[in-house]
C-alpha cells in the first residue's frame, strides 16, 4: 500500500542567516533565549520531505517563548496544512530534541498555532501527555521516523 | 628466396575462411615479413594469389583481394617500383568495380595513394583513375559502416594529396561527394565527411566554380546535423566504462571542432548558413541558441564584412532580443551588498556578447549605427527616473540596465572611435540620469548634503576617474584637476561624521594620488601635494578642521602613504608638531598636547616607519624621530606625573624602539651616546663621581632601599626611553659605560620597571660572547655582564648558592640574605628581582648560554627551600603572615618560566635584532623537565608542588607540541596530574587553561594517539572534573570539547567512561553560558551516539 504524500507540494522559504552573537563579552547575560533554542530545532527535518521546519515555516523564533526562572519553555509550531497528520511526529521530535539539549528542569510546552489544525486540540493533548508521548516513543516505527528527523544529514 | 610450399601455406590459411582471425592475422603478418626481407618478390606473390584474386568464387576472391591490400598497407615503407605501382593500382582501381571483392580493393587504394614520395607513389593519372572509378562504381551510403569509412577515408585522400588529379572532375566530384555524405549517421564516417567538405570547398573558393552550384546542397546536407546534440548514454543506465564514454565525449568534440570547420569553411555557404542560424537563434531551446552565437562569431570573420553586413540588421536585432529584450542573468550571490547590480549573465548572454564584439570589429561603423540609432535602447536611456535610486528599481529594470551596460561597454571597448561615439551619443544622458546634468557645474548637487549615499559614492567615483584620466587622453586641464581635489579635500574637512562616504572620499584622493605617483606626472603630483598634502600636514597641530584626531590622522598617513615625496612632507609636518607639543605635553601633561603626541608617535611606529622599510627610505626619518625626543627630554627639567603622562611615555617607548631598531649601527651608536649623556645627567646618578662603582655592590642594598621611592618621574622617563633604545640595538653596536648602565638597570628592576629588565635581557643577548671576537673598544663581553648582573646583591635572598657559585664575591652575603628575608618590605623587592632575572635568563636562554642554567636553579631554589626548609613549614604548622608572604615569590618564580619561554612582543624578537638559536625552547624542555619532575616527586608540600606544577604548565604549554609529543605517554599523566593540582587554587585558572589547550593540541594529534589511548580513562576523568570548572569559561568549554574529540577513540576503549560523560554533561546543559551549552549538546550527541543513535542511558 503506497500512501500519496499528506501535502505533496510544501512552500519551502529561505533559510535565514544564523545572528552570530557577539563573542567577547564575558559579562553577557546568556540565559536560555528564545534564539537559542531556535537554533537548536530549527534544523529538524519535517518526517515527509527533505526540508528543515524552518525552510517550511513550520517554526519560527517568534513562536518560541522561554521563561528561565519558571523553567518553562513553550514553541508553538505550524503545521503546513490544516490536516496534517505529521503534526504529531513533529511535537514528538521537537520534544525529543529539547530533551537532549536541554537539562531536565525545564518545562516544555508544545502546541500547534491556533487554528492551524483540525484537530487542534487532540493534537495538544497528545503532545503534553508523558504518558502517550513515552508510549508513541516506544513504537520503533515511531521512533525511527522520529530518529530519521533529529539526525537525518539530508539537509 | 623463400621456397613457394612456405608461403602457400600462409596463403591459404588466411583464404580459407574457416580459420580464425588471429590465425588470418598471422599468416599476413608472415608474409609481409617475407616480402619486406626480399625473401619473396611481390610479383610472385601476386603471380601465385592470381588464382584467388580472379576466381568466381566471390568469398575466396574477396579474402585474395583482401589479403593483397592488407599486405600492401604493411609494406607502405617499402620501395616499390613505378611499374609495379602502376599495374597494381590499376588492378585495384579495376575492382572497385567488384563489390564483393571490395574491401580488399579500397584498402589496396589507400595503402597505395597514401604512400610517401620516397617509396614510390601513384601518378596522377592513376589517381585519377580511381576517382573515376570511385565515382562510377560506388554507392557509399549502401555499404556497411566499415566500408563507408573506408571510402571517406580514400575520397579525403584522393582530394587532400591529390588535388590536380581532381580537379577536372569537377561537377561530378561534387555530386558523389553529396550522394556519399547524405544521411551519414555514424560519428566516425561523419568526422571524414565534414571534413571532406571542408577540404573540398578550400579546393574550389572560386565563386564562379563547380562548387558554387553545389554549395545549396551541400550545405542542405550539412544544415540537418546544425546544432549538434549529444545525448551521450549515462554510465549508470547501460555497462558503458568510464574510457568509453570519454573517449565517446572526445568524439564527440572532434565532430564540433570538424563540423565549426566545414560550416565556415567557404563564404559560399553563407546565403545560407547566416539565414539558419538567425533561423535557429528563434528556437526556443536555450543550447540551439548558444550554438548559433557560437557558430556566427566564428563564421563572420570566415565570411568576411560584405557578405555580413547583409545580415547586420537581422544580427542586431537578434543580439538585442537576447540582452535587451529579456535579458536572462541572475543577480549573483554576493550581489546583495552592493546594491544589486552584480549579475551573472547566461551562457547566451555572454555568447551574444562576444558575438557583437567580433561583429563590431568588424564593422563598427554599421554596427554602431544601428546600436546608437536603436530607439529602445535610447528610450531606456532618457526614461531613466531621475535621480534613481538603485533599491527602489525592479530587477527586470536592473536586469536591463546591466545588459544596457555590457552593450555599452562592448561598443565602446572595440576602437578609440567607438568609444568616442558611443560618449558623444549617450554620456550626457546617463550623467543626467545620475543627477548631475553636464552643462551646469556639479559641484552645487555635490555639496548637498541630503543626497542619497549611492548617487554621492557615484560623484566620488566619477571625480577620481575624472582626475585619474592620463594625460594623452583626456583633456583634464589642471585647473579642472585642483577643482576636484579642492572639492575632495572639502567633503573630507566637512563630512567627517558619515563614515562610509568619508572613507570613499579618502580612498579616492589616495587612489588619485598613487595614479599620479605611478604616471609621473609632474604638474599634477605637486598640485597634489600642495593642495591635499600641505593641508592635511597643516591640520596636525591646528584644531582646523574640528575633526576627531584619529581620523586626521588616518587621512594624513593614507595620503602620504601615496608617495615618498609625499610622505616626506607629512614627517615634516609630524615631525614639527612633535618638537612644538612634546615638551608642553610631557612637562604639563595638558591633556590635547598629550593626546596630539600620542596619536603622532602612534601613527609613526604604526604606518610611518613601517611604510619606509617597506618602501626603502632612508633611515635618516627614524633616525630624526629619535634625536628629537632625546632633545626634547633633555632641555626639560621636571614633568608632571598624570595618567595620560604614562600613555605618553608607553608610546614614545614603541616609537623609540621602532626608529631605533630601523637604524643602521653608527646612528644607533650616536643615539645610544646621547641618551646616555642625558642619563648621566639625571638624578639617577649620585656616581656620577665614580663611573666604576665598584662600591656599588655593597651599598647597594642601603641604596635601593633609599632609592626605591625616589625616582622623579623625568628618571623614569629617561631610563625607559633608555631603555627602549637598548632593547633595539643591533648587536654589533657598541654600548658606552656598560658596567653603569647595567647597575643602573639593576637598580631600576628591582622597583618593578619591566623595560630595564628587558633592556638587561636584551644585553645579554647580544653582547659579544668571546673576547677575541669583539670589538677592541667594547668593555664587555657577555661573560663580564653576567657577573656584574649576577654578584650583584639584590639575588641574594635566594638561599641558594647556585648564583653564588659564580660570583665573583662568593658567600660574602650571608648577613645580607637573613636581613633581606626578615624586612617584609622586601617581598615586592624580591619578586620585581625574580621577574627581572627572568627577562635575563630569557636572553640567555634565546641564545643558548649556558648562564641559564644557574638563573633555573634560582627560580627552582625559591619554589623549593622556601617550604623545605625548617623557616616555613607550612604543611605542618602553617603561619600565616609568612605564607602570605611567600606564596606570592614562588608565584612570581613558577611564572619565570613563562617569562623565559614565552615570545615577547615588547623585546628580545627577531624584530629587535634579538640572537636566537635554533630550537632553544626544546633545548631547554629537554634539560629542565627532569629537574622539575623529580623536584615535584620529592615536595611533600601542597603549595610547592602547586606551584612546581604552574612552571611546569609554562613550560609545557610554551614548547612546540613537535618536540614533547614524542614522549606524549610520559608526558599525560603528568599533564594529568598537574590539572588536579592546580584546580585546588583558583590563582592558577589561566594556567590550567593554557594546559588543556596543550592536551587538546596532543587529542588532536597523529602521534600522540597511542598515548592518549592507554590513558582515555585517565583523561576522560580529568576532563569531566574540568567540564564543571566554576572559574573560567573557556576550560569548560575547551574540556567539554576535548570530550567530543575523546569521543572519536575506539569504541571498547572509551565505553566503559560513557555513562559517566552523559552524566557530567547534561548538568553542562545547564551550564550559565551559553558557549558551553552548546558544546554541551555535541558532546552530549557525540557520545550518545556511540552506542546507539538515542541518547538513553
């Protein structure tokens, strides 16, 4: 059974230029920003074609929010269209990636933008929930599609 | 003579069609061994091959004939007779009729006419015979591709070798030369084919010709293979090799090169190339039109002009479609930045191009007529926007615009007249469209200030062309020439707050000055110089124009930097302003003085003196340089002492040292003499009664502590510059009253000024080793020095006898020793002591003296006895006021080291004529590492071993990893241990930086792999504990980074640490800065992924 591509023609923009921070500044106030983490997922593959979720406009650094004295991070990702069934695969990869990169204080938030889902709200659901997010981890199917996305070099 | 059963016997076996084609090959090849060692005459060969040659049996007949032309291409080099050459190409020539023999009769041909002149050739009456034939009796294009071959072959022969036998034919040569080149699909065929037209038009240029009929369907013949499209097979799709397919491309441009050839070989083609291509140049397919570019600039000098200028108006129209109509470039990707307007053209863009430039050569004035009288391009020219700016057009107007441009420059690029032409016709109008209209002045629109920054960058351009334009050329009267620098200069005087535009202007007046140098012109360069030169030189001491100093500055020197004239003039003028401000400056430190003189003596030992190295000026500017400071200070009394004041003073130092080093040996004596006269006059100088102070080491200790404090600000300044001068000195030059400058030094070291042990240093460097090698007036050798240096009493604190050992005064000193330790107030003493001894021993060291040795023993001496020792025993009963106290000597003493290895900006370089033997830094590794090493093993104290561990961090991270890398597997674990020594104390946070760089440096290197693999555990421990290092940034960073590297080992070596690594890094995720966040995460993923691609642990 060969599935036809849930959005076959995605819009691919530009990749943007990554903001060099200025280095010698030891005094610099670094706490966890916006950009950074940004920086972080931005290069994360979407599941069905060869482009970082930045080249689809899936994230962007505004839709990331950060407060580092509550330890709490929120991104809210677009999906590229309204019934995209990777929307799922994508919070997944998301939180994996912020699992890695960041340590485990803080609090992640993963929802899709408001109104760029059908099915907005169960998708929410199933993103905040660690009980279905560690169940969905231990699907290896899931797992290595998920894998596939953190690490692809097909970028 | 070869009996006839021998060679029968290879007859028949290559007749006989049932042997196999090697066997064929060698019993031809046998018998042309025969025939060319005369044992078999090529009549009785044929005489025998008679029956095979006439037999109705066409297999056998066709084998016989075939045999004889085989044999006849092996004996191409053999003389034959004319007779024997006549009848046998008569016989061939005969059964070209024979189509089933034919091969055999067209190989025969060929051997035969191509053979060379020496061995006997065919006539051209038989020549003429086979063409005939060849013309009656063949249809080319119904033979299989080997024999097509074969008859092109001969068809090209007969035309190239034999052209007067051709000749008469004429008309019918052409007709079968059609009917044989018609519908040629093979490659091989069609290179002779092409070829053969080429050759045959060369052979008839006369218009009135046979060819001139012929030449409509010939070409019609050669139009169906235009453009040539090869579609070679991918490599991958069938099992075609890599030789294949390039000796296919090779081919391939073959056909090109012979069909370009064949398509211009005549004029005559050209009624109906030129109306193909222009034809083909409609097409829509992008490679058909790069192909007709291509082949109309190679054709139309073939053509010649007349023929072309038929077609001028068609071409035009074609050329422009292409640029003009729709242009088809892509901005380019560094285009972005300057304004957009930076395209890369198509491939036909730039075909078309050279196109219109062969075109215009050719007949520019046609051409030119039709490009300046076309009403498009001139509507495009006066409908620019006015003024416009570059970011607001849309890029299919830039597009235009760049190919507006190109057209333009094209035109104008072809002839002096062209250029003149396309001016007249449009330079007014494009100097409209950028704002400035060429009736009225420019100047009013250049003085507005509101103007957008690109139209202001274009008048800057256009005024420096303007005034760069040579003489011979263009009019630019030199009142025109002082208008534009008098309007430069006056943008720079006003604009000095808009940076971009400054710097244009700038770099246009340098651009304009370095032309004029260049030309040598004259009239201009003293305009120049009167104009910008003299007026900047007049803004150094005046507050005329109300411009930041610095950037005066940068003007003065980039415009002097254009010529030595120049810059001869602006050392004037520096040179005046410092004789004028220095004394108000250093005696009052009024504060714009101060400023001024600074920014002077920076600009001179930062581009001024530099530049006359580089460009071979005299050394008379740095000698100048130095005279007047030395004047200065002279005729001054007192000095006020203020902040600014040591700013002063640090840049007349670097601007002493860099005249002075500039200096050849006589003026650096002269300068040195009258330095020290000014030294001798001072106050540092109650001796002055006695020049050889040979007192001075007892009253010393009295002295120094008197003198400590008293030193007047002048002193200082004298005995740095003094300084400052001693440390440049060649080596060849001869230091008056050695033995008081050196305790002069001495004396000034021991208050903590830096520059007099340098200066010491720098002595001992270079002072003449042996005393037959110096000079006859030089008082002193190195030797000599170092006693005077070392038997002075201010080492003797140091119990340590090593110094005393060479003294001339020995254990004379004792007393001294327990009082110096007891005064507390001699700590600073002491450590200014330690760090003035390390400046010279790094002199010693660099030239590979063996004074060093003892200067190591010292440093080594305080780390060791101060603990080891009954007197401080802080390991067990630690006393605090004298810890305090002696921790920072041993700091100072471990920190020696660094001194001695490390590379100085300030002195001792290569720079400063320094003596520097080869690999002195792996010498002294080598001699001193097991010294430190066995002194660390034997300290039973914390801080001794914290402390031999700092020099030894020096040490380690100061030689080139070449020369320890050998002994890497000894080295780590020391490295290893001094790492968790030192990060007890947070005093040692930058040296532990400078260790793991070097262990870093060993992670990254080939040869120390084996060593850093026995040790991985060792390391990654260490390097964990360091991933968390609370003092300094970048070890955690730099550890963290290590681990990545570390990650790279063999996996069973480094697994067992995994669990670990993860561990110590993701609380490096949560680290406070950034940098190490995000190595963080790499290592992390590195590690991670050795085992598996999750990051579960």
């Amino acid at each position: 059974m060969t599935l036809g591509l849930i959005n076959a023609n995605p819009v691919v923009h530009a990749k943007k230029e990554r903001v060099a921070r200025p280095l010698d500044d030891p005094h610099a106030d670094d706490a966890v920003d916006p950009l950074e983490i940004y920086d972080i997922v931005r290069d994360i593959r979407d599941p069905e074609h060869p482009y970082s979720l930045e080249q689809l406009s899936v994230l962007s650094e505004e839709s990331i929010t950060v407060d580092e004295k509550l330890g709490r991070i929120l991104i809210t990702f677009t999906p590229t269209i309204q019934h995209c069934s990777m929307a799922t695969v994508i919070g997944l990869c998301l939180r994996e990636k912020l699992k890695d990169c960041f340590p485990a204080h803080f609090k992640v938030d993963i929802k899709v933008a408001p109104g760029s889902h059908a099915d907005e709200e169960a998708v929410n659901k199933q993103l905040n929930d660690k009980e279905r997010v560690a169940a969905a981890l231990e699907n290896p199917n899931l797992r290595q599609l998920v894998t596939e996305c953190l690490y692809s070099s097909e970028l | 003579m070869a009996k006839p059963t021998e060679y029968v016997k290879h007859i028949e076996s290559y007749v006989d069609s049932s042997s196999s084609p090697s066997q064929q090959a060698a019993s031809v090849d046998a018998l042309a061994i025969l025939l060319k060692n005369d044992l078999l005459t090529l009549e009785a060969l044929v005489r025998e091959l008679d029956l095979y040659l006439t037999t109705t049996d066409s297999i056998i007949r066709s084998r016989g004939t075939l045999l004889l032309g085989e044999l006849l291409t092996q004996l191409e080099l053999k003389p034959l007779s004319d007779a024997a050459i006549h009848s046998l190409i008569g016989f061939l020539t005969e059964r070209l009729e024979d189509w089933r023999a034919l091969r055999g009769a067209l190989v025969g041909c060929l051997a035969l006419l191509r053979r060379k002149t020496d061995v006997g050739v065919v006539t051209e009456n038989d020549a003429e015979a086979v063409m005939k034939s060849y013309m009656q009796y063949l249809q080319v294009q119904s033979m299989g591709q080997h024999d097509r071959k074969l008859c092109f072959e001969l068809l090209e022969c007969l035309l190239e070798r034999y052209p007067n036998a051709v000749q008469p034919l004429g008309n019918e040569l052409f007709y079968s030369i059609c009917e044989g080149i018609d519908e040629e699909k093979d490659p091989q065929c069609l290179i002779l084919a092409f070829h053969i037209v080429e050759v045959a038009a060369k052979l008839f240029p006369d218009p009135s010709g046979p060819f001139t009929s012929y030449a409509a369907d010939i070409f019609e013949i050669l139009g169906r293979y235009f453009p040539i499209h090869f579609t070679h097979p991918k490599s991958e799709d069938i099992g075609v090799s890599r030789d294949e397919l390039s000796r296919a491309l090779l081919l391939m441009q073959l056909i090109f090169c012979v069909f370009q050839l064949a398509f211009a070989a005549t004029p005559l083609f050209e009624p109906f190339a030129i109306p193909l291509l222009l034809d083909k140049l409609s097409s829509s397919l992008p490679s058909a039109k790069v192909e007709s570019f291509k082949y109309l600039g190679y054709c139309a000098p073939m053509y010649g002009s007349d023929r072309m200028a038929k077609h001028g108006g068609a071409l035009w129209s074609s050329v422009k479609d292409v640029l003009y109509t729709s242009p088809q470039s892509a901005l380019s990707v560094e285009s972005e930045s300057d304004g957009g307007m930076i395209f890369e053209e198509s491939d036909i863009m730039v075909e078309a191009l050279i196109l219109l430039e062969g075109l215009i050569q050719q007949n520019s004035d046609l051409l030119l007529d039709m490009i300046l009288g076309d009403e498009d391009i001139n509507n495009f020219i006066c409908s620019f926007p006015k003024p416009w700016d570059i970011h607001d057009t849309p890029l299919q107007l830039r597009q235009q615009l760049h190919s507006v441009g190109r057209l333009l420059a094209v035109s104008a690029k072809s002839s002096m007249a062209s250029c003149n032409r396309v001016f007249e016709k449009f330079f007014p109008q494009m100097m409209e469209a950028l704002g400035c209209s060429v009736g009225n002045h420019s100047d009013e629109s250049f003085a507005t200030e509101d103007r957008a920054l690109s139209s202001r960058f274009n008048y800057v351009k256009g005024l420096q062309l303007l005034a760069t334009f040579p003489r011979s050329f263009a009019p630019v009267s030199l009142l025109l020439f002082e208008n534009i620098l008098l309007k430069l200069v006056s943008a720079i005087t006003s604009n000095f707050d808009k940076k971009f535009s400054w710097g244009l202007e700038l770099k246009a007046l340098v651009e304009i000055g370095l032309y004029i140098e260049g030309y040598q012109e004259s009239e201009k360069a003293a305009t120049f110089a009167r104009i910008v030169v003299d007026k900047f030189v007049s803004w150094i001491s005046s507050d005329e124009p109300a411009m930041p100093l610095s950037l005066k500055m940068q003007a003065i020197c980039e415009t002097g930097m254009t010529g030595i004239s120049n810059m001869l003039r602006i050392v004037q003028g520096m040179e005046k302003a410092i004789s004028a401000k220095f004394t108000q400056a250093y005696v009052d430190g009024n504060f714009e003085s101060v400023e001024l003189v600074i920014k002077v003596l920076e600009c001179y030992s930062a581009r001024v003196l530099p530049w006359f190295e580089m460009n071979g000026g005299s050394e008379e500017v740095a000698w100048n340089l130095a005279a007047i400071i030395w004047d200065k200070i002279d005729n001054s009394s007192s000095v006020n002492l203020t902040v600014q004041n040591y700013e002063l003073l640090g840049a007349a130092m670097t601007a002493m040292k860099q005249a002075v080093r500039r200096c050849s040996q006589e003026s650096q004596e002269k300068i040195v003499n009258r330095a020290f006269r000014v030294l001798s006059a001072s106050t540092l100088f109650p001796l002055k009664d006695s020049p050889f102070a040979t007192s001075l080491s007892n009253s010393e200790d009295s002295y120094l502590n008197h003198h400590v404090d008293r030193v007047s600000c002048r002193d200082e300044w004298i005995i740095s510059l003094y300084a400052s001068v001693v440390i440049a000195l060649r080596p060849q030059t001869h230091v008056q009253n050695l033995k008081m400058v050196l305790q002069l030094f001495i004396m000034a070291l021991t208050k903590g000024h830096i520059p007099s042990a340098q200066a010491l240093g720098s002595l001992v460097n270079k002072l003449p080793s042996k005393t037959n090698e110096r000079h006859l007036s030089q008082e002193y050798g190195v030797e000599e020095a170092i006693d005077v240096i070392l038997t002075s009493s201010i080492w003797n604190f140091c119990q340590s006898n090593t110094l005393r050992k060479c003294s001339l005064f020995g254990g004379g000193n004792e007393i001294h020793n327990t009082k110096c330790l007891a005064g507390l107030n001699h700590t600073s003493v002491h450590i200014s002591a330690i760090v003035g001894l390390a400046w010279i021993g790094k002199g010693l060291i660099m030239r590979g003296h063996e004074g060093i040795k003892d200067i190591t023993m010292t440093f080594l001496g305080v780390l060791l006895e101060n603990t080891n020792n009954g007197d401080f025993p802080e390991s067990c009963d630690p006393i605090e006021g004298k810890e305090q106290e002696v921790i920072p000597l041993m700091k100072s003493a471990a920190d020696a080291f660094h001194i001695l290895l490390s590379d100085s900006e300030d002195c001792l370089n290569r720079n400063y004529h320094s003596v520097i033997r080869p690999l002195y830094k792996q010498r002294f590794y080598n001699s001193v590492m097991p010294l430190l090493l066995s002194s660390t093993r034997q300290s039973n104290s914390i801080i001794t071993r914290s402390m031999l561990f700092r020099s030894f961090a020096h040490v380690i991270s100061e030689t080139p990893l070449s020369a320890m890398i050998s002994e890497a597997n000894k080295l780590i674990p020391l490295l290893l241990d001094s790492l968790s020594t030192l990060t007890e104390d947070v005093m040692h946070k930058d040296v532990i930086y400078n260790v793991i760089l070097v262990l870093s440096a060993i992670l990254m290197d080939k040869n120390g792999q084996v060593a850093v693999l026995e040790n991985a555990q060792a390391i990654i421990n260490q390097l964990i504990g360091l991933a968390a290092y609370p003092h300094m940034m970048v070890i955690r960073e730099t550890a963290i980074q290590c681990l990545v590297a570390m990650s790279e080992l063999p996996y069973a070596r480094i697994y067992p640490s995994r669990t670990k690594v993860l561990q110590a890094i993701s609380k490096a995720l949560d680290d406070p800065k950034r940098a190490v966040r995000q190595e963080a995460v790499r290592c992390r993923q590195a590690w991670a992924s050795i085992a598996s691609r999750s990051l579960h642990f």
